[in-house]
C-alpha cells in the first residue's frame, strides 16, 4: 500500500475483500491502526 498509485478500493478488489468495512477491519486488526494512518505514519517515518 505505501509504494502504490493504486486506490485503496482498487487493492481492496485485488486482496479480495467483500468491502471496505471488511478489509478495514481486518487491517486495523493486525496492524492496530487503519490503512490512511498507516500510510500517514510511514511517510513521517521517512522523512
């Protein structure tokens, strides 16, 4: 997800998920946060 142009419905359909409530929760489950703050930490990690 973090060195993609992709939208995330777009990688939602790829990974298979129903929706994006779906995939959502299951991000947030393994990782703790959701998918925007995901990509929101990792960008200020890089700099």
């Amino acid at each position: 997800m973090l060195n993609t142009l992709l939208r995330s419905t777009a990688i939602i359909k790829k990974l298979g998920f129903e929706n994006r409530t779906v995939f959502y929760t299951h991000f947030k489950k393994k990782f703790g946060v959701t998918p925007n703050q995901y990509r929101l930490l990792s960008k200020s990690k890089n700099k």
